[in-house]
C-alpha cells in the first residue's frame, strides 16, 4: 500500500489550516461594499399574515432595503421544490402545498421567513428588523403527527387534504398478512423515532454577489454539493441561468445532511443581492438553525414480526407515520419510502414484506435527510424488533440474529434492495468476541450484588449506501442522477490535480483521494491536489450524502486516472521506444518491464505539453475526465454492542463498554473511516439519550438552543472499541462500500436494548433520559 | 462608538467599536482573525474560546471594552512560526478534528485544561473538563486522546525550556 497508498492512515493534509485558525469558511468571507440580511420570522405556528409596514424599517440608520414574500411573489421567483416524487397506493401523486422563499399570505411553522431587511451592518438589520410590523390573524396549529391525522384537524395546504401528503406501500400484503396467519409466534412493538436536530457546528451562511454589467451571480454558501445548488437555483426559481450563477462552497463546517438542501436564505440572498445592487451576506446563528435547518427523524410506527416453530422470521408488517413539517424539503419525500422501507429486511432472510409509510404535513420546520436519513430508523425498527423477539421467545438475542441471518449472496431481498454480499456472522462474532459477550451473566450478576442494573444490547444494522444507481433511482422517482464526476489534470511539470464533484466539510477527501494517486502513481501526496467545491472549478457533480463519496466520487477519480494512465504510458512508450504494453508504473517513474529503462512522470508530463515528440496523432495535454454512475447501492453492514449499568434509585444510564465491528469493504485511511464511525456513533447514541426537538401543543419549538436541545457533550459519551470486518464491495473497482453513517444507524437500537434489558422492562422511548428510565423501572 | 485598546498575539491593537460589540466580533469583524468562531448563541458551544490573560474564555461573553488592556491570545497566536502549538500538533496526529469548526475553540480550552491540572490527566477529567465545548464531528473520541497526548507533550516542552 505504501506509506501513503490506500489502506495507510496517513494524517490529514487539510489541517494545518484548521488547527491554526487558518480555515475559510463563508462568514469569514468578505466583499467589499458587502451588506448584511436579517430575516423577520413568524413568532406563530400558523397563521395568515394581514399584513406588514416596512416604513418605520425603512428610516432605521444603515437600512438599504426591506423586502417581503409579495416582493418575490412580483418578482416571479420560484417556489422551493421537492425533488423525488414518491407515488400514493391509489396511483396519485404526492400532495405538495406551495413553499415560497418568504410567506406572502400564510406561515406555516415558528421561524418561516415574512420579510428580510439588508443594512450596512449586522446590529442594523438587526434593529431596523425590531421596527417591522407584521400583522398576524393566528391559525390553530398543529404541531405532531398525532394532531395531524387527527379527524376535523386544521388543514395546512389546500393541496393535501387531511395533511396527508401520501399513503405509499411496498411489498406483498397479501402474503405478508398470510404469513402473519400461519405464524407460530408474532411480536409487536411501537415506536417514536425521535425528532432530532442536525446542528452541524457551522451554522448555515450564504453571500451573494451580483455583477450587474456580466448578469452574473456569485454564491459563497455552506453547501454539500454546490452543484446541485446552482441546478436547483437555476432551473426552478427564476433566480440566474446556470451559466451566470457561480457557487462556492469553501470550507463547510459540518453537514450531515442539513447543508444537502437550497434553503429560502441563499435564494432570498441572491435576489436581494440585485434588488439592492450590493453584496448581501446571511450568517445564521444558532436559534435559526434549531427554527430553519432541515429536522430529522419523526416517526411513528407499529411493527410486527412473524417467526415459525423454529424461530425463523416469515414475515414483517409495518405501518409508519413519518413528519415532513410545514413543507416538503428537496429530498424529504425520499427518505421515510425509499431510504427507509427499503432496509426494513435488516440483516436477515425475511420472506414477506410489507410496508405502508403516510407522511403528514404539521406545523414544525421542514424534515428531510439527517444522517443515516431513513437507515436509521429502518435499523431501528429491525433491531428493536428482533431484541423483543428474543425475550418473548426466551432465546439469546444473538443466536436469534445468527438464525435469521442472510448467508447467500446476492440476496434479492422482498423490498427492492439486492444485497451484493457481506458476512453478517463474521461482524457479530467480532462483536461479541470484543465485548467479552460469553462473560456477561457473570458482570451482570455481579453488578446485581453491588446493587446496579446491567444490560446489554446488540444491534446488526445493514444500510444503502454509495448513492446510487441512476436508473433505479429515477424509476423510483429521483429528479436527478446520482452518478459523480471527475477530472484529472497532470501539470506540465508532473504536479497533480484531482477536481471531483464530491465535497468534504469534515470527510478528509484533500487526504484520502490524494491517497488514490499515491496508490496508482506512487507519488507522494504532497504532489497532489484536491479541488472541490466550487462551480467555476469542477465542471459538475452531485455532492457529499448517502456515504457516497468513496464509493462513487473516488470511483470516477479512479476511472479519470485510468485514461490519464493510459495516455501517459503512450507517451512513455514512444518516448523510451518501448511497447505500451511493456510500461509499468512505479514509484512516480514510467518503467520498461525487465530493463532499466525509465522516464519519471514529470517527463512524461512535460513531453505531453510541449507536444515535441508525442505518437502520431496524438493530442498534446494530459488531462482526462469521468462521470461514474453506480451499478448498484453498496451495503455497509455491522453489529455494535453497547452494555449499560443503569441506577435504579436515579434512573441513570452509564455506558460499561460500546464495541462496534463493520464491514465497509476496503478501507482508505482507517484513521478517518474510524473518525467517522465515533462520530456516526455519538449521533446515534445522542438520538438514544439525549436528543429531542420537542414542540408544545401551540407549535413552539421548545428546544431552540443548546440551552434546552441535549447535545451530546465528552463527558456523555465513552470511549469506543471499534474493529473491521471485511468483504470487499463487488460493485466498483475499489471494494469500497461507505462509512459516513454507519453509526448513526446502527448506535440508538443497541443503546436502548441494553437499556431495557437491564431493567426489565420493554416500554422505553428515545431519548432515554434518567427521568424516563427511572418512570420505566418503578411505574 | 469607543475606542478599545489591547494585546492580541502579542502586538497592541485599536479598534473603534460599538459599546455592544462582544470581544469575539472585535477579533473577526475588525481584527480579521477569524480563526476564532461563533458556533451558538447562548455561551455552550466554546467554538469561539480565546485565552484572556492566559486564562480560557468564551469570547463571545465578553464585552470588547471589557477587554480592553488585556493580553488576548486566539488560535492564530499560539503557534511559534512554522512549529505548531504541542496541543495543535496533537490534534492533528491524533485526528481529533473532522470539519475544523469547534477545533480552535477546543484547543484553546484544552492548553488551559492540561495548564489548570498541571499536566495531570486522565480519560475522566478530560471528558468532565470538555463540558463547554461542542464537537458534533468527532464523538470526542479522538479529541479526549489528543488532549492526554498533548499533556505529555507540553510537559516534554516544558522540560525542555
């Protein structure tokens, strides 16, 4: 592999930047003549807006311009879109209700934009926005999926009678509910999966500059795929053309899905940056992100599993409720259908599936992808199930997994998904073997003696990642493609760039696909250089989500590296008069098997550009280019381990030990894949303990800062015991399948099943906090 | 508007700010050093810590004319030219940062971790004495080994000095 090939945990290049302060993220851009936005938010859940006087606004000192949601409206600016069009059982599509960029005439949750004010300085607009006078006439609200669906609620959107924006099924429910009959057992269970709060620490920002004289528009924002911005911004608002719209996306501090979507703020930035004539600069602060950036999560489901007399699974019914907010966010029709129902097969052979997702529109902040995005949930829902089973049955948790496990692969599952291949056994033996799972009883007991609870809970979660196959996932209704692009460039002096359409805000990509060319050239990383991130630089791509950036963004590197390879060894051949077939690569030199004969890659470069000497007809240059689309999703898979101590007296929770074995095919840097694992884990765990958007009953968000909404902290959390197991990925030339949210899918079941088998009881909702356990322990 | 005078990195400095302007929006807005961050807006999430006097501060509860006199020192001033910070070096090899947006904030209140207990560190205290300092990248795991693996290194420098 090399010191700094694939498979070496070679330290990050992109830190010295950050570890001295030296990091460029969007508000530590500015432009001269650069003016600043504050929007003017609905205090109200629901409500029709009679209407509002700027003129006070308009007097303050510094104020450039107050604009309101009618201004846009006369603007013609388009309203924000829902990219995957999920389809009803009774064949009619979903029931989208209008979402403009600023509310015109109705709110729809606690924090939607009205009016935006642009002064020369931050505490201006801030001011001049306390004199805006927005008259409200309040609406009754509704502020969870209970209320929504409930009989005579109060409608959101003309559109979706009911506030059901769709009823939408999978799998056979015929024989599925045969199954159920003939079943020896079944095992229920409901669930809450928790509303949570993405909360990347980078609060979300945008810069917009217009250049009047060219028509032309400049956006600095906290984007995971920039390019899919300016599509979106471009096609569907009326805002710029593609080609006048440049999107930047610097250094982004954290994502996790929240930064995948094109907010109203970076629309409403880039209209006013015309309006006004001026740079305007939005820099969100920590309660509007808690009011406006996209929520994750928030289900509730009923679950049933069918086992015969010998405890194999023969069927899986599931009804869920999923909350999309106010409105539909870019991709959250996709999430609890095709990310989640898709997975409901878990690890295991599952003959008969069915399953029914109705989501509901309420009046909270728009809910779309979090980490893990459906994944989560649909382990979750899987792992929980499975743990029941096991105490109802009185078999080991373990030995009830290991009989159901899928072993045969592919494995065409009941739900779309065809698993390529994995070794399920091989990622709970090491699991078990590193939690000591054999000695257990005899911890338990002992900590029984001392006067504590102990449990332990296992969690075998699969997920989709390496997103995705764009066939497929345009028969399923995506608006887009889900391949990924790349381009690289060999400097005339051998020095090398790598553009991708990936984009990293937190993934170490400037390390790992420099690590690619290491591996190919035997280069030192040092020659290498990853551009990323801006719409000016990289011809096109689709972005960081879905785990996707090995397995799909690093696989179009790799294609590009095998033209620019081919080409160079041309070059080389001709150059040492030797058979292209002869040339070798190694250690950055171009070599001639069996001889001593060699040409180092800043020759073969130079001889590319100065075009001197290069093969009949060949075209001078050294720079090729790839779009790669998957043939498949890949299937990250893993068991974590958790075992807690839990204090009856105080309902406390304390972590003994969290082991996790996964399989994500061959890894790049198994330091970041690590740092990715930990930080998956404390995600998933945060959800299990301590992580909850909570409204009440008027639609206000109760947990809008870090005062109120439990992030976990380091003294929250343990130390983790991570290890790897490994099936390399049919599916792409790397083996690669993904490791980005591995955690946060597989972490909150094992958390809550060591939970509640530590105190005996079964009842236990997310987070689990002390009050909550301790009400579950003594009734 | 007034005038406020201090030390930031060891060089005198003069602003003229808003009465308002907290110490954080002085040394981004008008010191341009904006290697110091603002993760929230209720003084939890420590992205903005800054050492006032060599003591580990939120900068974003501090007024600047609070500060005014003081000796200020961010994350721009704590390496020696091109030698990192013992802290920062162990950062990085440690891979206690992803996303880079809570990391000057968490080494900057490490270095007074490690200087408050003199160097004396354990797994515990690290985790309990990293309560004001959000990370949602890392899960801490890296970080809390960074911090052990900087006390050791501080103490070798210090020797050394």
């Amino acid at each position: 592999m090399g010191v700094e090939g694939i498979g070496a945990s070679v330290v990050r290049k992109e830190d010295r930047r950050f570890i001295t302060g030296k990091g460029r993220y969007v508000d530590d851009i500015k432009l001269v003549g650069m003016t600043h936005a504050h929007f003017i938010r609905s205090p109200h859940a629901h409500a029709k807006i009679k209407s509002i006087d700027t003129s006070e606004a308009m007097k303050m000192p510094g104020v450039v311009g107050v604009l309101t949601g009618q201004q846009l409206v006369d603007d013609k600016i388009g309203n924000l879109i829902c990219g995957w069009a999920i389809t009803s059982k009774d064949g009619t599509g979903m029931k989208m209700g209008a979402w403009p960029a600023m509310a015109p005439e109705t709110v729809r949750f606690v924090g939607q934009a009205v009016a935006v004010v642009i002064a020369e300085t931050k505490n201006q607009a801030r001011d001049a926005a306390e004199a805006v006078v927005v008259n409200y006439e309040e609406l009754p609200a509704v502020p969870d999926i209970r209320a929504a669906i409930a009989p005579g609620a109060p409608q959101l959107h003309p559109e979706a009678p009911g506030n059901v924006i769709y009823d939408w099924t999978i799998g056979d429910e015929g024989a599925t509910d045969a199954a159920f009959k003939a079943a020896a057992n079944v095992v229920s269970l409901d669930i809450t999966n928790n509303r949570l709060v993405p909360n990347a620490m980078e609060p979300r920002a945008a810069i917009a500059e217009y250049n009047e004289p060219e028509e032309h528009f400049t956006l600095y924002t906290t984007s995971q795929n920039p390019h899919v911005a300016r599509l979106v911004l471009s096609a569907f608002y009326n805002i710029a053309q593609e080609h006048k719209l440049r999107v930047v996306a610097p250094d982004v501090g954290g994502g996790f899905g929240s930064k995948i979507f094109i907010y109203p703020e970076e629309m409403v930035a880039l209209w006013a940056s015309k309006k006004v004539g001026r740079p305007v600069k939005w820099t969100g602060d920590r309660t509007e992100a808690f009011l406006t950036d996209a929520h994750g999560r928030d289900h509730l489901t009923k679950a049933e599993m069918a086992f015969d007399k010998d405890n194999k699974i023969t069927g899986l019914r599931v009804k869920t409720y999923a909350n999309l907010g106010g409105y539909m966010s870019l991709f959250s029709s996709s999430v609890p259908t095709y990310l989640y129902a898709t997975l409901l097969s878990g690890q295991y052979n599952i003959p008969n599936i069915f399953a029914e997702v109705i989501s509901v529109y309420t009046n909270t902040v728009p809910v779309d992808a979090y980490r893990g995005a459906g994944r989560p949930e649909a382990s979750f829902v899987v792992e929980r199930l499975m743990e029941t089973a096991a105490r109802q049955l009185k078999v080991d948790p373990a030995e009830l997994r290991k009989k159901n496990f899928i072993t045969q692969f592919p494995h065409q599952t009941p739900v779309i998904m065809a698993y390529d291949i994995g070794d399920f056994h091989a990622s709970l033996d090491a699991a078990m073997k590193a939690i000591d799972y054999a000695g257990f009883p005899a911890r338990k007991a002992k900590a029984k003696s001392e006067g504590k609870l102990r449990g332990i809970g296992i969690s075998c979660y699969i997920e989709a990642c390496g997103i995705a196959p764009s066939k497929a996932v345009g028969s399923l209704g995506a608006g887009v493609g889900l391949w990924e692009s790349a381009e690289v460039r060999v400097n005339p002096v051998g020095t090398i760039e790598i553009l991708t359409g990936s984009h990293s805000h937190g993934q170490g990509h400037e390390t790992t696909f420099c690590q690619l060319i290491a591996d190919r050239l035997g280069v030192p990383i040092s020659q290498v250089s990853i551009v990323h991130g801006d719409t000016d630089k990289v011809q096109f791509g689709m972005g960081t989500y879905g785990s996707r950036s090995a397995a799909v963004g690093l696989t179009a590197i790799l294609k590009a590296m095998e033209k620019v390879e081919a080409k160079a060894k041309k070059i080389a051949a001709h150059q040492l008069e030797a058979s292209e077939n002869d040339i070798v690569i190694e250690n950055g030199e171009f070599k001639v098997a069996g001889t001593d004969k060699s040409l180092a890659l800043p020759m073969v470069a130079l001889a590319a550009y100065t075009a001197h000497n290069l093969p009949d007809g060949m075209e001078p240059g050294l720079k090729e280019g790839a779009f790669y689309d998957p043939t498949n999703f890949t299937f990250p898979a893993g068991a974590y381990i958790c075992e807690m101590e839990v204090d009856a007296g105080t309902g406390k929770s304390t972590f003994v030990n969290f082991v996790a074995a996964d399989d994500f095919g061959r890894l790049i840097n198994p330091m970041i894949v690590e740092g990715q694992v930990h930080g998956g884990l404390a995600q998933g765990i945060g959800q299990a303990l301590l992580e909850n958007a909570a409204y009440d009953a008027s639609g206000q968000l109760l947990t809008a800062s870090f005062m109120d909404y439990a992030m976990p902290r380091a003294d929250d959390l343990p130390s983790f015991k991570l290890s790897h197991t490994t099936t390399l990925c049919p599916g792409n030339p790397l083996g690669v399948k993904g490791c980005g949210e591995a955690g946060a899918i597989g972490a909150s079941a094992a958390v809550i099943n060591a939970i509640t088998d530590a105190i005996g009881n079964n009842k236990l909702e997310m987070p689990a906090t002390p009050d909550r356990v301790w009400h579950a322990i003594h009734g | 508007m007034s005038t406020v005078k201090l030390t930031v990195n060891g060089k005198a400095v003069s602003a003229e700010v808003e009465d308002r302007t907290l110490l954080v929006h002085l040394l981004r807005d008008h010191l341009n050093l904006t290697g110091t961050h603002v993760g929230c807006d209720t003084s939890q999430c420590g992205a903005c810590v800054v050492h006032i006097d060599g003591r580990a501060v939120k900068s974003c509860t501090v007024l600047a004319g609070q500060a005014a006199g003081s000796n200020v020192t961010t994350i721009e001033g704590i390496a020696k030219g091109d030698e990192l910070h013992p802290m920062q070096a162990a950062f990085r090899d440690n891979h206690g940062l992803q996303c880079g947006y809570c990391t000057p904030g968490m080494i900057m209140s490490a270095i007074d971790i490690v200087h408050r207990h003199s160097g004396q560190l354990d797994e515990e205290t690290v985790r309990h004495e990293l309560e004001g300092n959000i990370c949602r990248c890392t899960g801490y795991h890296n970080i809390v080994k960074a911090v052990l693996d900087a006390a050791g290194r501080m103490k070798v420098a210090q020797a050394a000095e």
